[in-house]
C-alpha cells in the first residue's frame, strides 16, 4: 500500500523539521510520498526543510488549510491520503497502522495526547477515543481512500476553519469512521500560550457557531481574537 502524505503548513518553522525528517528517514518511506503544501511562511519553515531530499514542496497561493489540502491532494499519486499537520508526531507504527484500518474502512484518524503532563490535557486526549464529531479534528491526523475523498469533493474551500469537522461529518453519513487505538503527539502550544479554560471556552464557541450555520469567516475571526494562535 502507499501513502501520499499531506502537510499543510504556515510559519511551522519550529515544528516541520521535526515531522518531515522523522518521515523520510521511516524505515517504510518507499511505500509513500510526503508532499508539503505552504500558504506563504515568512518564517524560515521552507528553509528548514530545503535539504531534505523526498520532500515535494508547493507553494499555494491561498493560507487556507483546506485550499492547501486540496492542493496537496491534487498532486497526489497514491490511493491513500493522509493529512498531518505541522505540530503533530505519528507513531513510528503509523504505516503499518493505516494499511491495518484501511483493510476494513475508507476513512478515520488516530487518537492524540499533548506534549504535555498536565492533567488537563490529559482529559483532552482521553476523549478522542469516542466516535462524536466534537472529538474528532485534524489534530488526530486524517486518512482517507482516494475515491471517498473524490465522492466528497474533497475539502470544503467555503471552510476557512473548521474544514476538517465538515469534511468527517459529510463522510460518516456514507461510511463508518475508524478510530485506530493509538495516539498521535500534538503539540501543546495552544495551551501554553493561552489559560486552559479560555482555550477550552473558544473550541466549545467555534464548534457551537460552526453547527449554527455561522460564516466560517466569522468563526475564524473569533477564533484569532480570542486566542494567541501561533499560526492559522
């Protein structure tokens, strides 16, 4: 089985290097691509990874994780699609994970845990163990068959936030969702710069206004108001 991985990136110079070499340097790299798809960094993120030789790297002309997905996804080779953001670690067993899941399902992502031992984020993580939308988000990691991702249309590009919950939602009303019982690492950035409570507050405000029907704009804007975000 191979695997195009896609990673969408914005000013992730102090996490990319990290995930792109653990990736090409995996004992299983032969069977997959890694195409990372950047919405104009100004960081050094692009440089950090310039000597990296398996990497595809494409500059899309819009920061919008999901016009970037959907870019990376459009030069994609491989049957299987596999979305990991910046700040994320797979497991080393992540190969050999998804050829499992993908025997049975066409689409699911990891459990998390933060890079973190505070308790808190610990019940975070606890909770995306459970099939509901609310604990689900790209965080996890998304993997998907070629042909489901097509039948969806890919990534809604009206979502300028919030495109990974659209996408799960649209996909569960055709097909089970796999939960693969292992966790991915996330970084806890968020959580660092912002008090537990109000991080908490702002994920429960965008989820509730993306069920309302508000303009991902509007969400979006709330969101970076409301939080100090490193990037998106």
């Amino acid at each position: 089985m191979n695997i195009s991985i896609i990673i969408p990136t914005l000013n992730e110079e102090n996490n990319i290097r990290r995930l792109c070499a653990f990736l090409c340097n995996h004992q299983s790299n032969e069977h997959f691509e890694i195409i990372v798809v950047d919405g104009g960094s100004t960081d050094g993120t692009l440089d950090s990874i310039s000597d990296l030789q398996k990497l595809t790297i494409i500059n899309s002309p819009v920061a919008s994780r999901a016009v970037q997905m959907n870019l990376g996804a459009s030069k994609a080779h491989f049957e299987v699609l596999y979305f990991v953001h910046a700040d994320v670690m797979p497991p080393y067993t992540f190969y050999a994970d998804l050829r499992e899941a993908l025997a049975g399902s066409q689409i699911g992502s990891y459990r998390y845990r933060f890079d973190s031992t505070k308790w808190l984020l610990r019940i975070n993580g606890y909770f995306t163990r459970f099939s509901m939308l609310w604990c689900r988000g790209g965080d996890q990691t998304l993997f998907i068959r070629r042909p489901l991702f097509d039948q969806l249309g890919g990534f809604d590009e009206y979502f300028t936030v919030m495109e990974d919950f659209d996408l799960i939602r649209r996909a569960k009303k055709l097909t089970h969702f796999h939960i693969i019982p292992k966790e991915v690492i996330v970084s806890a950035r968020k959580y660092e710069r912002n008090h537990y409570l109000r991080v908490q507050w702002a994920n429960l405000r965008a989820f509730q206004m993306y069920r309302n029907g508000v303009k991902p704009e509007v969400i979006r804007h709330f969101y970076k108001e409301s939080l100090k975000l490193a990037t998106y």
